[in-house]
C-alpha cells in the first residue's frame, strides 16, 4: 500500500506524543527511521506499525468519547 505524502502528514497530526517511539518499538527500528517515513522513505514494517499504532490510538479516542458521554448523560 502506498500512502501519499498528504496522508502521512495527516496521521502524524493524529498521532499523540509518544507515538513515534512506540511505532519505532514495534517494528524493530530507530525512531529516526520512523520520522525519515513521515518525511517520504519507503518501509513496509515502517508502514504497517503506523497504521496498527493510527488504529490503537483511533480506538482509545472512540472509548474515551463513548465513556465520556455515558458519564454526562
């Protein structure tokens, strides 16, 4: 899967603190190798790790939003 410049941009902004060094962590790689993908390099390990670390993060929003909602109803 190719992803264009424009959507790493937009996952990089979606992504909390932390999450460059996790992705690192996770695929085995230096964080450094990590930013050189959000900036154009190609690494399908890369690639993989950020789009489990992009669903993660997707789904711990989803519970805070639906645990906050419960809490204020």
């Amino acid at each position: 899967m190719t992803i264009s410049q424009e959507q790493r941009d937009e996952i990089r902004r979606r992504l909390p603190r932390g999450s460059m060094s996790r992705i690192a962590k996770a695929c085995g790689c230096s964080r450094q190798a990590v930013v050189n993908w959000f900036s154009g390099s190609e690494s399908i390990m890369t690639e993989a790790a950020v789009i489990d670390e992009l669903e993660w993060v997707t789904r711990q929003q989803q519970e805070v939003r639906s645990r906050l909602q419960k809490l204020l109803q």
